[in-house]
C-alpha cells in the first residue's frame, strides 16, 4: 500500500484531526490519551520517548508502545528525541507498526533537551535535522512529521520550515514560541509566526499556544489558516476542553481514575495528573495538597480525590453568593478551567543595552520573587540570608587540600583529610564524628596491649596497635 503524503495524510491517515492532544512527557500516557478521546481530542501523541532507548531496551518499548493494543487509541503518532540519523530510523522501524506516524521532536526546550543535544537546540543544525528527515522518510513506511518552536524572526522561521518539508517532513507542528519561552518566562506565543508558516508550505500545519478554551481553538484556526490545533496545558487542567466544557473537576477525575487499572502507569503519571486538575481546589486546600503529595498508593490517591471532592460539595451546598470564586478565577475553583500563568517580567533597558536577569534582580533589594518557591519558603525562615547563587559563599580551606574544611574540625581539615589523619595518628574529630582512638581503647587489642605491658618505643611496631577490625576507613 502507498504510503500517504502531505494533506491526504491529514485528511485519510489522521481522519481530518483538528483537535490534537500534544505529547507531554509522563503526561499524554494511555489512560490520559483515551480519557482526551472521550472528550474531543481527534489526534493524540505518545509522551517524548527517547530513540536511544527505545532501540537498546526491550522492556522500555514495552512500557511506552508494545503494551496491550487498544484500537480506541487511533490514530497515533509516535514522538522521538534524537540527534543522529541511523538511531532516529531504527526507532522508527520498531515503532512504525503500532502508529499512524513518527514524529521528530525539536520543541522540548527544557535543560535536559540541552544536555541530551536534542529537542529545540537542534534548531540551529539544519544539516542534521536535513539528513535524519532524508533518511526515515526514505526508511519508514509510514510519514515522518515535525514539531518545532520558532525563531525570533518569522523569516528565519519560515525557512526552517521550509527546509524540513523539502526534506521529507509530511506534517508540521509549530509551537508559536522561541525556545527561551518557557517557565517564568513563556509569555504569548505568536500567531503570526504559525500563519506565516502555514502560508509557505504545502504539508498540512497544525498551531500551539495560548489555546485554553475551545473559542481559542476556532479563533486560531480562523486566524493562522492551520488545518488544526494541539493543546497541552490547557488539555491537563481540562479534559474536555475540545467538546467546549468546563466540567466539574470530580468527573474528569473519577473517570480518569477508573481509567488507569485498565491501563496501568507509574504512580507519578497519576499524581501530577490529579495536581494539575485540582490546582485552584488545592490552593484553598493545602492540607490535602500534602496528602495528595504523600500518597504511595493508587487507592491513597483515590481517596484524597474523594476528600477534595467532598469538601467542593460542602461548599457548594452553602448556596452562598460567590461561593468557590477565588482570586481571578471566571469559576469556582471546583470547576475545570485553565491556569494561566503570570507575565514575565518586563525587559528593563539601560543607555548600555539590555541589563542581564541577575542584574535586575539584584537591583531589586531582596525581593524573593526571583527565588523558587523552595527557596522562597526558606527566605521566611532565615530572612537574614541570602540565597542568591550567583554570589558564592567563601570558605576556610583546608590546609591539605584546598576544598572547604570542617568549620568544627580540630586539625583544620575537610572530612576526607581529616579521616585519614585521624585514622593514622589514632585520634578522635569531634567535629566530623570520628572516633578512632575512643573506639580503640575500647577495643580487646588495647586491653592486650596494656595487659603485655608492651614500652612505649616499640607500639609503633607492635602488631597490636592495628586498627580493630570493625573501624573502616
């Protein structure tokens, strides 16, 4: 059978998909991909598996593909993160007979993506990205697609999309965002980018970003001309985004949760699924915030999902005027809706050019909003310190080595200098907890040698003065 290519791969191999489900790491599992399906998703994608792995480890395939075949879970496209082109095929090989299509991630923008040398800081190697296309197109029996971030600049952008679908790339997903939006920092993404993607190339597009409610959905559709849209965030707080409702959180839960001994996941899929659909309940909740973080168990996590649900109803049965409206929410915190993230920080410019983020923080005057919440928690506990890692602490050294010594120490020294002096001159450490020669006098080898009465001169030869045997160094 030919393989499908461009707009009829759109139209007959994803069936016309314009709701998609976005791969998520330990997020777009099975049992969340089938719940997104029951409420509109049309296209789902595996979470990002790495090629490398899924090549090499049998077991690995079997955890994220080669599980129990469920013909609801169609049509499928399988996500990878790769750099190297053979690697990317073989992958592709082992997983083209259980999907719809292989896709390439070059979107994740996250430091791991920078360490793997993968994800959006391939962006910048269009050799590679050329060849590794080239190949799996030419390998692979089913079509290779793309999801990308952009550029700054929407010329740049568009050759980049450009040189993927010269390549063999059959659809594009663009995430209208740089790879240095992300976090603190995500902010818009741009729209304009995606339309002028779309405009360049003839392989069907599908947009992401800033979708939260199903009228984002058609309104990005109408604006960018793309043939459909991906939602991640906005799919985690609600499920049911695509059918246009804004559920009760319990429902989406439950049914998640009846979901998952069908289809079985690592326990922490399940914990942050149930973060992310309770988050405005659990501001108001924090005690169950901790319950919920302590679960070691799928029926522990089933019976906070009740507590919380309990406590919404109360609320609810109050029948007061405004009841569950918090903050700047448009519903009760009990209903599904999504979490939009605060702006970034507004670049501050001086005469010399663009102040660098540690240079406004420090300006800032001890302000914590910088700080991660961990850090911000300690900054109550110890206003007086600073947790600023960009000036480092200075240290006594030790006289030895250099690395920073024991500010308890009695011979001035860091733990591994100190134990072996310690240990060679049958002395004690308060200050690192070393007890060599208390343990030793204690010992039946000192009993002996004060019994044998052995001089003083000869203990250094003597046999006897080895370290017990239970003293390890």
């Amino acid at each position: 059978m030919a393989r499908l290519q461009g707009m009829d791969f759109w139209r007959e191999g994803l069936r016309g998909a314009r709701h998609v489900l976005a791969p998520m790491v330990d997020q777009s599992e099975l049992a969340w991909r089938l719940l997104s399906r029951r409420h509109g998703a049309q296209l789902c994608y595996t979470p990002m598996l790495h090629a490398q792995v899924f090549v090499r480890d049998p077991n690995y395939r079997k955890e994220n593909l080669y599980c129990e075949l469920c013909p609801d879970d169609r049509p499928l496209i399988v996500q990878f993160c790769a750099n190297d082109p053979e690697v990317f095929v073989q992958a592709g090989l082992l997983a083209q007979d259980y999907c719809d299509g292989i896709d390439l991630n070059l979107g994740c923008p996250q430091m791991i993506a920078k360490r793997g040398h993968y994800g959006a800081f391939l962006q910048e190697e269009w050799d590679l990205l050329e060849k590794m296309i080239q190949l799996a197109h030419q390998k692979l029996s089913v079509p290779v697609t793309c999801k990308i971030r952009v550029f700054p600049e929407i010329e740049k952008t568009v050759a980049y999309a450009k040189m993927l679908e010269k390549a063999g790339c059959q659809l594009l997903t663009v995430h209208g965002r740089t790879k240095e939006q992300k976090g603190p920092l995500t902010g818009v993404a741009s729209w304009e980018h995606i339309k002028a993607v779309r405009s360049a190339v003839s392989v069907p597009v599908l947009a992401n970003g800033n979708i939260q409610y199903l009228s984002d959905v058609e309104r990005c559709i109408q604006e960018t001309g793309v043939q459909g849209v991906m939602s991640a965030e906005g799919n985690l707080h609600n499920p049911a985004l695509f059918e246009g409702r804004n559920p009760v959180v319990w429902e989406m839960a439950e049914e998640y949760l009846e979901l998952v001994p069908q289809y079985p996941c690592p326990l922490s899929f399940v914990r942050a699924h149930l973060f992310k659909l309770w988050h405005h309940t659990l501001q108001v909740y924090q005690e169950l915030r901790e319950e919920l973080a302590k679960a070691k168990s799928l029926a522990g996590i089933i019976a906070v999902n009740k507590q919380l649900k309990v406590k919404c109803q109360e609320e609810i049965a109050n029948k007061k005027e405004g009841v569950g409206v918090t903050g700047d929410l448009p519903f009760p915190h009990w209903i599904c809706q999504p979490y939009v993230r605060p702006p970034p920080k507004e670049v501050v410019k001086e005469e010399s050019g663009v102040r660098g983020k540690r240079a406004l923080e420090e300006e800032e005057d001890g302000s914590s909003e910088h700080l991660s919440k961990n850090k911000q928690k300690k900054k109550l506990r110890n206003p007086h310190k600073s947790f600023d890692t960009s000036v480092k602490p200075k240290y006594a050294k030790c006289d030895q080595c250099g690395n920073p010594k024991g500010t308890r120490c009695v011979f001035h020294l860091c733990r591994s200098c100190c134990k072996k002096k310690a240990f060679r001159e049958m002395a004690d450490c308060a200050g690192h907890g070393l007890l060599f020669k208390t343990k030793y006098e204690k010992s039946a080898q000192y009993k002996e040698v004060q019994e044998a009465d052995v001089p003083e001169k000869n203990l250094s030869e003597s046999k006897l003065l080895q370290p017990p045997p239970e003293i390890k160094v």
